[in-house]
C-alpha cells in the first residue's frame, strides 16, 4: 500500500470527482429505492386493505423483488447524470468493449478500421486527440485519428522502439512517467500525447496509439485497464487488416502486370495476324501465277506422249511420264495451297452436283498406278459394280482420294500392296485406302489432320512434303457432312479414308449395290 499511494499520485491515476460521482450515485439511487419502496407500499395498503387487516406477506415479497429490479437502472441513470454534470469521463467498461469489438470485426480496411476505433476511443475516454501509427511494409507509415490528430516521423516512432525496447516498459506509458530531461519526454510533449498505447504482435512493435491530454482531468485507473485488454485485440486486428490490404496490393499489381501483359500480346496477336493474312495472300497470289505455265508444260508434256511431236522411243516414254506424273503432283500441291488459302479467308466452298463417287475413284487409281509401279509397289481396287452417285465438290473430293493414294504409296515398303476400298452400306459411302508403311507414331497421331503438322517419321522419309494435304482433307470431309477415317500403327501401316452419308433417295441404289456385292 505505501508503494501504490505514490504510484497513484505520481501517474494522476486517481480522480477525486470519479469517488464523489460514484458515492453520490449509490446514495441517491438508495434514496430512489427507499422512497419507491414506501409508495409501493402505501399504493398496495390502499388498494388491497380494509379496516384492521394486515398487508399480506406476497404484497411485501412483490414489493421488494420490484425495487431490486429497478436499483441497477438507477444506479446506471444517476451515473451518467452526475458523470455529464461534473464531466468526469465516466463509462462502462464493458460497452466500450463491445463497441471496439464491432469496429474491428466488420471492415478488414486499415484506414476505416483504424478511424472507426479512433471513434469509440475518442467517446469513451474523452481524449482532445486520438492518433494511430502504424508500420507498413512499403516503408511509409499509416497515420489515423480524430480530428487534428498528430503524425509523428517514422524516425521519432523508432526512437521511442529503441526507448520501449531499452527499458521493458510496460503496455501503457504515460508521458509524465519519463524523465523530464529524457529525449523521449521531449517528443510526447512536443506532440501533445499524454499517454502511448504500444501496439504489439509477435514480439515486434507494429505501431502505436497516441492519446493527447484528457479534455478535462487526468487519465484514471479505469481509463488504463480498459487500453491494456483492448491493446491485444487492436494489434491483432491491424495486423490481419495489414495483411488483407498487403493481398489487395499484390493482386492489384498483379492485375496490372497481367493487364499489361494482355495487352502485349493483343498486339502481337494483332500483328501476327496481320502476317498471316499477308502470307495467305502471299501463297494465293503465287498459286495462280505458278499453276498457269504448269498447266501449259504438263498440256505439252501430254502431246508430246500422244506422238503429236513425232514418235517417241520406250526412253523417252518413261521419261517424259515421269515428267507428266510430277506436273500432275505440283498441279495438285498449288490447288492444296489455293485451297489453304481460300480456308482462311472465308472463301472456301463447296461446289456440288451429281457425282459417280466409284467412277472418280478408278479414274485417280488409274492416274497414279504409274508412280505406284516406279516403287515397286502394287495398287489393288475393290469397288461396287455399280455407279455410286452423290451430290458432291467432284473437284476436292478427287484432291482427297489424290492426297491419300499419293501418301500411301510414298511411305510403303517397297514390294506391298495399297487396297483401295469402296463400300456402300444403306446410310452411308465408305472409302477406305489400305497400305503397309511406316504409320505414324501413336504420341503424334492427335496433330496429324492440322495444318503443316507432319509426323517425325514423315518428314525423315518425304522432307519435300508441305502438310497440308490431310488438313485439307479434313475440311473436304467436313463440308461434305462426312467422317474423316484413320488407324495407324507405327512401323506396320495405316488407314485413311472416309465416310459420306447417303440421302434417303439413294438408299435403293445402295441396296441394288449391296445385293450385287453378294451375287
């Protein structure tokens, strides 16, 4: 007890006008009781009593049980009269609690945060200003309060760190507790704080509360209970608000990097394409520039292999076919490009009418089984009697069967045979060409029918090849409602074709066909 009394004295802890508020309350909510107590009763004796007969027992029980009743009420109404008459800054300890609680619990925004406690602070304990500094990762330091609130350098903040740290100071420090001559009195004072509420999580001090001078009076007991249980629960909720504003910054950096990274390739995109349509335009220029002299040379060619130039020896015969199969090659490879060209632009269509799908076939068999000779290689059909009719592009649909028979026969062994199968069921048209090669690798198969997508294999065989004769393919098919066909196995050959619907009309030729094939 001789310790405290000066302790008390020495931090103005205690407040003459707080013990007379309290006794005044107490007395004169006993007098209230007292007085409220006697008019229950008179009221009950005249209402309930005649002449000579005694108050019953429950009027007493009732009385008493309502006077307990309304005692704390008015003990809590007396308080705050007396506390605003003689403003000595009295509150409940508890509401403050509470409405602190609610700050810190509906806003993870530091400054709204931050400003929201300065408020309920600022109610309750009567400060002529409330601040909060706190440390940011950025390096520059939030500063948030009450109206006129102080913003002290990061380097004072520091300097009070060094000072806290170099005396194992408590939570609370009151300004009049440091030396007079002492550097950091200096500083409280010359920013009129009072009293600093260190704010502490994990050790390190991440900022302070400053509370200037009480408006009138001294800070009390109550006023530095109340700050030390609420320091951990503000230092808990500015650092979870740090941390939320620290994500907030990062995804907004991150936003603007990705924001300028789209917008980066938004422009390369812009100028690839830009390329591209130069390139395709490119590619269609010289496709129609290169396919009129090679229609004149393989047209001469052709003459000269009919004898209109005079005779011709077996040699020059074989030569001269030679000749004629690679003119007929590059007429094909430059209308694959035109056609490439014409996808990309929009401008490929499909051309249809009435076509003997078999007749075609043979016809592009009979072209190429030359070439099939050269290598050692054998060209075998299997095709209905009949005529197969479809409404079909006949031109593209030739450049397809073209594309597959020319692969197969490039990429077979040489000794093998290439089927050539067509087959009508009553739904549909199958085509389907057969060879022996070296397939293409399973791990490749999936890009195969995209545009210049060749298989490593491919390329080691047949390195002049362009890749996009099977793309092309694809697109035919597709436009003509059909399915492309393909099964492979690397080293032991592959399967290309595909499937056309028949319409309802042609399912009787499809039966006459089928009924054929049994005979």
């Amino acid at each position: 007890m001789k310790d405290l009394a000066p302790a008390t004295h020495r931090r103005r802890l205690f407040d003459i006008r707080l013990t007379i508020v309290r006794a005044l309350t107490y007395l004169l909510a006993v007098m209230t009781m007292m007085v409220l107590y006697a008019a229950l009763l008179f009221i009950a004796t005249r209402a309930v009593l005649v002449t000579d007969t005694v108050l019953p027992q429950w009027a007493y029980l009732l009385t008493t049980l309502i006077v307990a009743f309304v005692f704390h009420p008015a003990v809590r109404f007396y308080n705050r009269l007396l506390a605003d008459m003689l403003y000595t800054g009295s509150y409940s300890a508890d509401e403050f609690y509470t409405s602190l609680h609610r700050v810190l619990t509906t806003t993870v925004k530091l400054h709204d945060l931050l400003a929201g406690a300065a408020r309920v602070i600022g109610a309750n304990l009567k400060a002529d200003h409330i601040s909060f500094f706190v440390y940011q990762s950025n390096g520059h330091p939030l500063s948030v309060g009450s109206k006129g609130h102080v913003r002290p350098t990061v380097y004072d903040m520091h300097m009070l760190d060094a000072y806290l740290q170099s005396t194992d100071a408590t939570r609370i420090l009151l300004t009049d507790d440091v030396p007079p001559r002492h550097d950091i009195h200096r500083l409280l004072v010359g920013y009129h704080v009072a009293l600093t509420v260190p704010l502490v999580q994990g050790g390190s001090i991440i900022g302070y509360l400053l509370l200037g001078k009480k408006r009138q009076g001294t800070y009390t007991r109550q006023d530095v209970r109340v700050l030390e249980k609420a320091a951990d629960e503000l230092a808990i909720a500015v650092q979870n608000a740090a941390s939320v504003e620290e994500v907030r910054k990062l995804n907004a950096n991150l936003q603007q990097r990705i924001d300028a990274a789209t917008v980066e390739l938004r422009a390369s995109n812009e100028q690839l394409r830009s390329l591209d349509i130069a390139k395709d335009e490119f590619v269609s220029m010289a496709s129609h520039q290169l396919r009129t002299p090679l229609t004149s040379v393989k047209g001469y060619i052709s003459m000269v292999l009919e004898g209109d130039g005079g005779r011709v020896t077996k040699v020059q015969k074989q030569l001269l076919s030679e000749a004629f199969a690679s003119s007929e090659r590059m007429v094909h490879l430059i209308n694959d490009f035109l056609n490439v060209s014409r996808v990309q632009t929009g401008k490929f269509m499909i051309d249809r009418h009435e076509v003997d799908l078999a007749k075609v076939v043979r016809q592009e068999v009979e072209l190429l089984k030359r070439t099939a000779e050269t290598r050692g290689l054998t060209l075998k059909t299997k095709l209905p009697p009949k005529p197969v009719k479809l409404q079909l592009d006949e031109g593209k649909i030739r450049q397809v069967i073209m594309n597959f028979i020319d692969n197969a026969i490039y990429y077979s062994r040489p000794g093998t045979d290439i089927v050539v199968a067509l087959e009508v069921t009553t739904k549909e048209v199958r085509l389907e060409v057969v060879d022996k090669g070296i397939g293409v690798p399973t791990a490749q198969q999936a890009g195969l029918f995209t545009k210049f997508f060749r298989a490593d294999n491919a390329r080691t065989q047949r390195p002049d090849g362009t890749g996009v004769g099977l793309y092309l393919a694809k697109m035919v098919i597709d436009g003509h409602d059909g399915k492309i066909i393909f099964s492979s196995k690397e080293g032991v050959g592959s399967t290309f074709g595909f499937r056309l619907p028949l319409k309802e009309s042609a399912g009787q030729d499809a039966d006459d066909a089928d009924h054929q094939q049994r005979k």
